[in-house]
C-alpha cells in the first residue's frame, strides 16, 4: 500500500503539533496560506486538511477568523494495564451467556450497534461481489452449483497467496483450504491438533467466538497475561509452559478482539521460536490483519514459520462481507487433516462466493477496496475514543488501537459491565460487556465498543451511556 493521501500526512502531522502543545486550546492555528508555504502544499490540500480535523473536534472554525484549536480537546487517558489471568487452566461453559448477549440483540435494527463486531454494512463490497457473481453464475451455467471440494477454489487460494506476501508470507496455492469464514477455519485447526480435555494457552481477554470453539471440543482455556499494544506477554507465556501441559497456543496475532493489541513482528518471530522449542502449534487468527492504519501491513507469525507449526487462519468477513462466509486457513503439516476435517463436516464451502472473490482480487479491487475503508475507520475509532473520554468518567482506561474498528474500555470497579448492558438496552444501545472475554469474572468492568458504524447520528448514544454510567456511579 502506498502513503496516505497528502492532506492526511498534513493532518496528522497537525495533530502531533496539537498533542505536543505547540499550538494550545483556543489558540489560532496557522493560516491557510501559511501552512502551505511552509510546508510547501497546495492550499487545497491545507483546507481538507483543516475540515478532516474540524471532523475530528481538534480544529474550530471561526468566520472570517481562520481555524482554532478546539477548547475542548480530549485529554489522552491510560490504557489498560497488562491483564493478570488466573495461571491455572479453566473448563469453558459461556454458551448460555454468549446466546443471551450476542444472538439476542445482535440483529435488532432498533438498537444503536455498539457491540458485535460486524463490519459498517456501507463499508462492505457487498453490492460490486453480487455483480460479480450474478456474471460468473451467467457464466457458469449449472457448475455454479456444484460442490467446489477442499481445498476450495484454485483461483481463490492462488491469490490468497500473492495477497499473503504483504504479511511476510511466502506460500503455495496448495498450502491453502478455503473454509466457511475464519471461525470455520480456527475451529478445525483446534480439532486437528487438540484432544477432548486438551489445554490451549489463549491471549487474556480474547474473543468469545474462541470460547464458544474450545467448548464445543471439550477443550481447557489457560489464560495468558497480555498487553494492550503489544499482545501476548511472552515471559508469561514461558512460564506457562513450563508449568503447564499445554497442547497448543491460540493468538489473534493483529489487532486483537478486543484490545486491538498488535504484537510486534520481533515478538512474533520469538512466539514461534519458543514454542517451536516446546513442539507446540500456534493456532493464528488473523481476520484483522489487513485493517492496519500504518503504511505498512503488519507481518504474521506464519511469516515466520519455518517447519509448519503455524497454522495461519483468516477471512474476508471483516472487509469484504460476513455474509460471503470465505475464510481460508493455511495449516502447515496439518494441512491434510484440516482439509479432511472440511469435507467430513461441511463438504465444501459455497461455490459462487469463491469465484467472485478470486476475479474481485485479481482486478485489483480488493487492495482499493482497502485503501478506502482503513481511513474510514481509523478515523471512526479515533471519534468514538473522543467521544468515550468526553463522556464518560474521567478516571476510564481506554485502547488507542493502531488497526481494526475496536475499543476496549476499562471503567471504574463499582461499575458491573452485565448491569450496564442491560440498561444500555433500555436506552436503544448494544453493548458488549468484558464478562465474555475470559473464562472467569475478570473483565466485569470492561466494555467492548465498536465504532465500525460510528457517524453523527451515534454520538448522542455515547451520551446516553455515559449518563448511565454516572448515574450507576453516583448509586454506587
């Protein structure tokens, strides 16, 4: 991917200044025609500069004045600290709570959705894929329905490859299996390295869907400490092995859900290494990865992979579509197993879906498509985080993701995430409480915010919730 657009760099490049202190609250900022001098761009460039920072409340405008640095600029609160899990393994039972939250509320249209992680439905390239297949299946005629076997489409998983090399990823159209999203892909990489009973080491907290996986497998969760920007602690990591039976280790290596955590490319190099030295897979969830705000993809662990213990998992469901359902795994020596566990459990995955995806990628379409859709988040992230440390208690720790669409939230210790949910509901809004992030009651003061469907319309919601959450405060 190549440099944001000009007014973008001067922007952030204003917004460092702003954060430095060199221009304070209510002072002016520099002129138009200044600032294009002295950083030798067009005025053009300098105004859509100034209204992208007007949209993020740094800049006001004042008739006939000129652009002012906002008197109410957020102050940047901490991040949570390194989460502290309990050490020892624990048996997973959160289907009753993850039914009740996710399945429940979810899809209600009348809620403001602030909770599942879907993806802004105007920022999914569901309408140019439809076209696409609605041509293929023209095209097709009657082998448009017909099963496309694992591994999947060769075509796809062709350009899954060419797409992997911006990750560090140096691999084979035959090392792929196209699954039915990443959920599909991660749950038959737990099968085929893991027993009933087994103990998987898991970030702590980690998504629910990981949960759901490991109950469904009778398989043990050993929570390990993490840091909200750097991921997995590896020394906690190292001594859980050395503790432990551990039959295999699971990271959502970019852009951790719900941290946002992304763990260093050293860091991952030296996560396969330590557990290459344990002869232990890592199981890699990867869906986030390519919703990075840096110039630059972040790499994966598998880029590292040397002996195929990495068992690389992701999807398009977080860019492309969620309804497409295509996922792909690139499983190393376990490829043959995870291809069987495919086909002796859902044949194969839709046949169209695989198709339109394969031509969208090799015209180009999907890079564009995200070039657009990282600016947009990273920018609705950057308001809903302004939004949270306007209106919500002073003493909140927040994330400051550097990918993906999403906040982690630590609010004060009276406050029960489960109680607050719930009376979010009555005020039209879907939250995601941190009970469903951990195997125990160690995140019930943590939230999860999307801002995935952030807009004008939605900040009065976060006024709502945090007038809620005051007034749990001042009860408590």
């Amino acid at each position: 991917m190549g440099n944001p657009p000009k007014y973008q760099q001067v922007a952030d490049r204003l917004t460092r200044l702003i954060e430095d202190g060199a221009f304070g609250p209510g002072e002016a900022a520099p002129s138009v025609r200044k600032l294009s001098r002295q950083w030798t761009v067009s005025i053009t460039t300098v105004l859509k500069a100034y209204y992208l920072l007007e949209a993020r409340g740094l800049l006001v405008p004042r008739p006939r004045s000129g652009f002012y640095v906002s008197n109410h600029l957020p102050s940047a609160p901490p991040e949570p600290a390194l989460s502290d899990p309990e050490p020892d393994p624990s048996t997973v039972g959160m289907r009753e709570l993850i039914t009740r939250i996710v399945l429940h509320d979810t899809l209600n249209p009348k809620l403001t959705q602030l909770g599942a992680a879907h993806p802004a439905q105007e920022l999914t390239a569901t309408r140019h894929l439809n076209r696409i297949m609605a041509s293929a299946a023209r095209r097709m005629g009657d082998r448009a329905g017909l099963y496309m076997a694992p591994p999947g489409n060769k075509p796809l998983r062709q350009q899954i490859a060419r797409h992997a090399v911006d990750a560090g990823c140096t691999l084979d159209a035959d090392e792929i299996v196209i699954t039915s999203g990443c959920g599909e892909a991660v749950s038959s990489c737990l099968q085929a390295v893991c027993r009933p009973g087994d103990t998987v080491a898991v970030e702590s907290p980690i998504c629910f869907d990981v949960f759901q996986y490991m109950e469904n497998l009778g398989l043990k969760a050993l929570e390990i400490p993490t840091h909200p920007r750097d991921g997995i602690s590896l020394e906690a990591l190292q001594f859980a092995l050395e503790n432990n039976s551990v039959r295999a280790c699971l990271v959502i290596s970019n852009f951790n859900n719900p941290l946002g955590s992304c763990i260093p490319d050293e860091n991952k190099k030296a996560l396969v290494r330590l557990l290459a030295r344990h002869d232990i897979p890592l199981i890699e969830n990867d869906i986030f990865g390519d919703i990075h705000y840096s110039t630059k993809r972040p790499n994966t662990a598998k880029a590292y992979d040397t002996d195929g213990r990495v068992l690389w998992c992701a999807s398009f469901s977080k860019t492309l579509s969620p309804g497409l359902r295509v996922g792909w795994a690139a499983p190393g020596r376990y490829r043959s197993t995870v291809a069987w566990l495919k086909y002796s459990t859902s044949l194969a995955s839709a046949t169209l879906p695989q198709v339109a995806v394969a031509q969208f990628m090799a015209e180009g379409g999907y890079r564009q498509h995200l070039r657009r859709i990282r600016r947009i988040y990273r920018d609705r992230v950057a308001a809903l985080r302004r939004a949270a440390i306007r209106f919500f208690p002073f003493d909140i720790r927040v994330t400051d993701p550097s990918g993906g669409y999403l906040l982690w939230i630590e609010l004060p210790e009276t406050i029960d995430a489960l109680v607050l949910y719930k009376l979010a509901l009555k005020e039209g809004i879907a939250i995601t409480p941190g009970h469903l992030f951990s195997t125990g009651d160690r995140y019930r003061n943590f939230i999860r915010l999307n801002a995935a469907n952030w807009s004008d319309a939605a900040a009065p919601a976060i006024r709502r919730l945090g007038n809620v959450i005051n007034t749990i405060l001042q009860g408590a």
